[in-house]
C-alpha cells in the first residue's frame, strides 16, 4: 500500500469504526505514549534491558505500526500530504546531505 492509500484507509477507518478523530493534541499525546512503548520494546530487544513478563509477546512491527498510524492520523487531520511531505524531505535532505555523511569519519 503507497502512503497516499494508508493516509486514505486510516481516514475511512476512523470516520466509520472510529467515529471521529481525536483532536490533534489528544493524538500528539497518544503519538508520543506509542512511541514510548516502540522505545521499550527496542531498549529491551536491542539494548541492556531484560524483558518483563509485560513485554515478552510484543511485536516490534506492531508497534511501529501503531506509531504509523498515530501520525497519519495527525497528517489527515492538519493536511499534510505524507507523500508530498516525504519526497520534499527527500529533496532537502539530497541537497543537504550530499557529501556529509560521506565526509564523516565517524562512518567509516
């Protein structure tokens, strides 16, 4: 599915099953707790934390999913057009990033 089909399927799916948007705030807010726990899973997964019974059936790409559709909820709702959005990062970051990475010793 393209960004643009994502974008339009969360917009159906909360306009009929969801009812309605929260507001941006409650979202931003929603946005982060998904966050948080994506950053749980990874500490746990990747970094020097055990897991706790709590955290033993999660799935990372769940919860990367729920992080997705929390800003494409708050994307659909300030009018942010993510595949616009993205090949405008995509541009600024080529113009500005050209040789930087390749420049940084630390990389290689």
């Amino acid at each position: 599915m393209t960004i643009e089909e994502a974008q339009k399927k969360v917009d159906e799916w909360i306009n009929t099953v969801g009812v309605r948007y929260f507001n941006e705030l409650t979202n931003m807010t929603i946005l982060t707790e998904e966050v948080g726990e994506l950053a749980r899973l990874m500490a746990r997964t990747y970094g020097e934390q055990s897991f706790k019974e709590s955290d033993k059936n999660r799935d990372l790409g769940d919860e990367m999913a729920d992080v997705l559709w929390v800003l494409i909820c708050l994307a659909n709702q300030t009018g942010v057009n993510l595949t616009e959005a993205l090949q405008k990062n995509f541009e600024k970051k080529n113009i500005r990033d050209a040789d930087r990475h390749h420049n940084n010793d630390k990389l290689h």
